[in-house]
C-alpha cells in the first residue's frame, strides 16, 4: 500500500472516531445546552426557590413522586441524565443524588423482573447476532457487566440489564452494578442542575466539565468490553443427536464383520 492509500486509510479512522464521539457527546450537549438555555432566557423559571414553591402542593410526598417517576422512566423512554439535573433543581445536590439512585434501584428491579418474565426471545429479536456474546458476559460477570454498561455510554444500560436479566444473571451483583455505576455521573449531573438553579456559575461550569470527563473515562474503562460484545459473532453449532443407551448407533454396530 502507498503512502496516499495510508493516508486515506488514516484519514477514514479519525473521521469514524469522530463520528463515534460525537455520537456519544451529542445527547449530553443537548441536555446540557437545552438547560442552559432555559436558565438564560428564563431566569425566573428555572430557579431553585421558584420551583420549589411548584411543588408545594406535593408536601412531603414530593421526593416520593420524584423517586416514583424515575422508578418507572424506562417505560417512559426519557434520558435519566435530564431528570437528575431537573431533581438537581428541585432538591439539591446531596438529596437529587439520593433520590436519583433510589430510583435507579427501582427501575433496574422492574426491569430485571419485566426481563425475566418476558423470556429471552424480545432480546434476541432486539439484539440480533450480538445476543449470544451479550448472554455470555452477562452470565459469567453479572456485576461488572451491568456496572460497566453504566459507566460505559456506548452501551444501552437498560438493554444490557434486560440482556442480562432475561439471560439468567442474578439480581443483586446485576442491580448493584447499576446503581454503583450511575453513582459519579449522577453525583455530578444532580450538582450541575443545583448549581444551575442558584445561579452559581463556577460549580455549574465544574459539574459540566466532570460529566464530560466522566463519559470519556467510562469510554475508556469499558472499550475492551464494548468491543467484545459489539465484535463477536457467537455461532452455537447444534448438538449432534446422541444414540439412545444400550442400542447400537450405527449400521456398522448392526452388522458387525
């Protein structure tokens, strides 16, 4: 190969790792742009004491229909990111975190019992031919499975759960894997939207910056599995029908010279 096809070749992997990042940077920016935005044009709405005085009306069972709301998220197909931030807002950093991994807990046990009672036929229609490598990884490290798809944002964490759950992965390593892994990015994601809320422009800028190298770090710890699972083509060849114990399976066995 010369050095123009080189280049070529060169210049054909930077633009696909472009694609990949900005793929994996653009629902973040958005959120986060869209934020910003709302607290600019609209700094009266989007104000911690403003919208506290919203849910008066809700009393005490306020972080109750919060953490209910995000219990039942995956139904809703919403990014949990967003309603971090928006808990953020509302309850601060230290009790949006609580409240958010509360829910993370109890969409992670809805979906891994929804997944078990479903079966393995809706993934393995979802998933197609990465299933098999899916099932596998998730059976072996039921933990890091789930706790690497959290960290990691190349990967669908509620899908893997799902993959997994329905796979045979036990509860507790897969739910705890999720809730442990969502911990850094909604840590930061509850203090980026409290910051927001009262205006605080440094701890905003701060907790933006952390999201981001949180997402790249999460890149780079779990690439090795992404690549396993989004590379692998498990062929299973079909057991070969054994002969029944005691009888002979062969014409040959049959007629001995």
């Amino acid at each position: 190969m010369g050095p123009a096809g080189v280049g070529e070749v060169l210049l054909a992997s930077v633009r696909s790792g472009l694609k990949t990042w900005l793929r994996i940077l653009a629902p973040m920016v958005v959120s986060i742009g869209g934020l910003v935005m709302l607290r600019l044009l609209g700094p009266d709405f989007i104000d911690q004491r403003t919208i506290r005085e919203l849910l008066l009306p809700l009393g005490d069972y306020a972080p109750v229909a919060y953490v209910a709301f995000l219990a039942v998220r995956p139904l809703t197909l919403l990014p949990g990111q967003v309603l971090t931030a928006v808990g953020g807002m509302m309850f601060g950093t230290l009790a949006a975190t609580l409240y958010s991994l509360t829910g993370s807990f109890l969409s992670a046990t809805l979906l891994y019992f929804v997944a078990r009672k479903l079966g393995t036929r809706p993934m393995q229609r979802l998933c197609g031919s990465k299933y098999p490598a899916i099932a596998k990884a998730a059976r072996r490290h039921d933990f890091q499975f789930t706790f690497l798809a959290c960290l990691n944002p190349l990967c669908p964490t509620d899908i893997m759960l799902i993959a997994g759950a329905a796979s045979g992965a036990r509860f507790w390593p897969s739910v705890l894997g999720v809730v442990l892994g969502t911990i850094p990015g909604t840590f930061l994601t509850a203090q980026f939207g409290s910051g927001l809320a009262q205006g605080r422009t440094v701890m905003t800028a701060v907790s933006a910056v952390g999201m981001v190298v949180s997402l790249v770090l999460g890149v780079i710890f779990g690439r090795r599995f992404y690549k396993e699972v989004n590379g692998a083509s498990v062929e299973v060849p079909a057991p070969e029908a054994e002969a029944p114990r005691g009888l002979p399976a062969t014409k040959e066995a049959l007629n001995p010279q």
